[in-house]
C-alpha cells in the first residue's frame, strides 16, 4: 500500500515513520525545502526519542521517503495524510490556511479515487471546508473524479511520540462510506491486532473528540492549579489532596498535577479554538473560557514567587532556571512558560541563566541572547540569588544540593514542577517555595 502525508512535523514525520515501519511505502511531504534537505541525508529536524533509529532503519528498507511536492507522488498512492499545522489565528481560531493548501493541492492533482484523511488538529465543520476546496479545484479543471474526505485526528504526545502511534489507546476515524472505514481498518490494524481500538464516527463527532479531549485534559491541569494557589493560601498541601482525590476511581489520578501552567503546541491553541467554535457557535463555553484564563495566571507564579522571596525587587538580580522546553522530552518551546517567565524577569531587571538538555538550540532561536545561557545546571547556578525549575527533566530531579548551596549567592528554590522533597531542600539551607505546598 502506498501513502502520502503531507506536513512533514512532530506528527506527520513521526506518523509517517511509524506506517513505514508496518510495511506500508510512505512518503512524507513538506513545502520546507531544507527540513526535506535533511531528512534526505539522515537528519531529523526534531528531537523525539526513538524517532532517528526508527526513521533510518525505514529508508534504508525503502519504505520511507521524502518529497517538497505532493503532485509528484500522488498518482502512487491510494491515501494522502494532511498532517500541516493549525496555529492560533489573532482571534484564537485555528488558521486553516495550511489544511485548505493541501486540499486545494488535492484537487488540482488527483486522477483517481484517493482518500484525504485530515490528521491535522481542526475545527469541527473543517471537512466542510476541505471537500469545498477540492471540489472547486476539480471543477476549474473541468474532471469529475471521484475522492472522499475523512478525520483522524491525532493523540500522540511529543516524548512519548513512537510508543503512542504504535500502541495508541484508541484511534478515532470519522468517515462517510464503508470504502474509506476499509482503507482506515487497513492502515490501523497492524498496530492493534489484539485488541482493536479503531472508533469509526461521523466526521464531525471525529473533529470534536480532539477538541474535547485536550479541553478535558487542559481543564484538569488548570483545576489543579486553582486547587494549589488555594492549597497555598490555607496550608494545605497539593500533593497530598492529588493523591486524596486520584485515588478515586472516579477521578483517576493521571493528569492532576499542578505547576506553572500548561504550554506546548496544543493545548493553549485548541482550548482557544474550541472557545472561539463556542462562540462562533453562539454557545459560550463557560468551563473552558476560565481554563484558559487559569492557565495564563498560572504561567506568572513562578516569576511572582520568585519576586515576593527576593524582596519584591528582581533588578540586579541573578535568577537560575532549569528547563526551558515546555515538557521534558522535547524540544518543542511553543507557548512554553519558560518563554513569559523570561520575559517577565527580563522586564523586572533579571539577569537570567538557564539550562536545558535539548532546548538551548531553541531558546536561542527564539529569544537570541536575551539569556545567559550555561553548559548544565550547576553552571547556572553559580552566583543565582535564586533557582527556578521550570521543566521537569529526569536529570533535575536529584540535584547535589550541597554543592549548589555553596555556589549560589542566595538561597531560593522555586519548584515550578512540585517534584523536590521540602525537607531534604530545606535541611541544606535552602528557602524552598512550591506550587500549593
Ligand atoms: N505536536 C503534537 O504533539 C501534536 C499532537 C497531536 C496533534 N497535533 C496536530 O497536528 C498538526 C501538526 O502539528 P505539528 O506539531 O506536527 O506541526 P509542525 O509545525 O511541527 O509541522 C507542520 C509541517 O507542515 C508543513 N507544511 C505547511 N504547509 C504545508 C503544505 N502546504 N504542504 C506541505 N507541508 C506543509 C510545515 O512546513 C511543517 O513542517 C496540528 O494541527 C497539531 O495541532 C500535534
């Protein structure tokens, strides 16, 4: 079976390795020239773990690919992925500018029956749009050719990215014939041959599931978050109240931590474009209107607990911070707290040292030298009036205190993650401040 998937990112790419790995000849497709320059003399342009072994060991097998053009491939193949990115519109609706691109691409080059699967995070009503698209390209050309449209949006998690395609816990398809459920089954069973976990909906209720899933996902992190401000205001630990409450079933205990806010290239943008549909839609969405606004408070504590231990004056002053990636395992830096906590500091007359195993590249490209930027996070530390950390790597989690206590000018430990110990912190000589502890 040969397939397309256009948009050669964390999820097209990685989506793409992991078909070719099943059998299935792929190509992955992207208008960036130099990403495709790349990937074509063995580079990945991302990090994600497993992902460079897993990508050379298919185009060596030749069964993966890598094109800049959609056209040149299509007559091949059977199913074309769109896999492009959806970012936030001024207004906070998904741009769809890049998914329309490719369905109109579609429409000028198709010569036969092809399924376009949108795998793309998109607003519900958005196959809508693409069928539009193509069918108004078909009939520029003057062709009547038959092509369906379907969803299937996509749940990986970047660090976790592989193990998530390869056994997912479930994979939603929206279709409208029983042609295209046969491709889809096709493509999906080999990772599920026990157990298989492919929902088939209508498309609409497909393009909702992704949207519905992040919400509830974003709505129990700011949750949490709104429990530890108050778990900080009235003694109360957070830590302990996660585990009172995710051990009832009812609640599970996944997803119930409280830090510094959520950030990433997904939740802050599909919970404003679920809101923006809301409206749209003339129905307010109440619950995650206020996860948004949650979650932008929570993106300052770090830099407010940082300031109320220091004086209520940072000038002059050395802050440390650990992480920079929005999560661990990636170097994704989109919407990262890291980025308003920088600049916060920056504002308030910081001098700022960091360190992160995999995103200094990142930052650099982002913010330039803004920061100081440190060999590892014992660099960083040495003359800090304080530490803050930001993104929970592995290897932040065992610090030698000691040794940190001795380099440092002062003595302030903001755990922007929850994962420190307060007495062992605070044993060394250290003022340790949390999030709702
Ligand atoms: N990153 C994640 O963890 C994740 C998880 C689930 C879903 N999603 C969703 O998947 C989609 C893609 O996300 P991503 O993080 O992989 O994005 P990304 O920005 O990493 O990659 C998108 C790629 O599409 C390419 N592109 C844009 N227009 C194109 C065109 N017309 N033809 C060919 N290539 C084109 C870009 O050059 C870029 O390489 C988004 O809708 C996102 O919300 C992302």
């Amino acid at each position: 079976m040969n397939i397309a998937i256009v948009g050669t990112g964390y999820v097209g790419l990685v989506s793409g390795a992991c078909f070719s790995e099943t059998g299935i000849n792929v190509t992955c497709v992207d208008i960036d020239k130099d990403k495709i320059e790349r990937l074509r003399k063995g580079e990945i342009p991302i990090y994600e773990p497993g992902l460079e072994e897993l990508v050379k060991r298919n185009v060596e097998a030749g069964r993966l690919h890598f094109s800049t053009s959609l056209s040149s491939v299509i007559d091949d193949v059977e199913v074309v992925f769109s896999a492009v990115g959806t970012p936030p519109d001024e207004d906070g609706s998904a741009d769809l500018q890049y998914v329309l691109s490719v369905a109109r691409e579609f429409g000028r080059n198709i010569k036969k029956y092809t399924l376009l699967v949108t795998k793309s995070t998109v607003p519900v009503g958005t196959a809508k749009k693409v069928k539009a698209a193509i069918t108004d390209e078909l009939a520029h050309r003057g062709v009547d050719i038959d092509f369906e449209v379907a969803s299937n949006p996509e749940f990986l998690k970047e660090g976790a990215a592989i193990k998530d395609f390869m056994s997912p816990d479930r994979v939603i398809v929206g279709v409208e014939s029983e042609r295209a459920k046969k491709v889809m089954t096709k493509l999906y069973r080999p990772f599920l041959t026990n157990n298989f976990r492919v929902y088939f909906m209508d498309i609409p209720s497909a393009e909702m599931t992704k949207y519905a899933a992040n919400a509830m996902l974003a709505t129990r992190i700011s949750f949490m978050n709104d429990i530890a401000n108050l778990c900080d205001k009235v003694g109360a630990d957070v830590n302990m109240v996660r585990k009172g409450i995710g051990t009832d079933a009812r609640i599970g205990n996944k997803f119930l931590y409280s830090g510094c806010g959520y950030g990433g290239s997904c939740f802050p943008k599909d919970v404003k474009a679920l809101a923006h549909t809301g409206r749209e839609n003339g129905c307010t969405m109440r619950v995650i209107e206020a996860v948004e606004t949650t979650n932008e408070h929570q993106k300052s504590i770090v830099f407010e607990k940082l300031r109320q231990a220091l004086g209520g004056n940072l000038r002059g002053k050395r802050i440390a911070l650990w992480g920079l990636a929005f999560k661990p395992e990636t170097d994704d830096m989109r919407e990262a707290p890291a980025l308003v906590i920088i600049d916060k500091l920056i504002e308030a007359g910081a001098v700022i040292n960091v360190f992160d195993p995999i995103a200094m590249d990142e930052c650099r490209r982002r913010i330039g030298d803004k920061v100081v930027y440190c060999k590892d996070m014992y660099e960083a530390v040495i003359d800090a009036d304080a530490v803050a950390l930001v993104t929970e790597w592995k290897q932040f989690r065992m610090p030698s205190w000691a040794i940190i206590r001795r380099v440092m000018k002062s003595n302030i430990i903001v755990d922007g993650r929850n994962i420190y110990d307060r007495h062992e912190i605070e044993d060394e000589g250290f003022t340790y401040l949390a999030i709702g502890r």
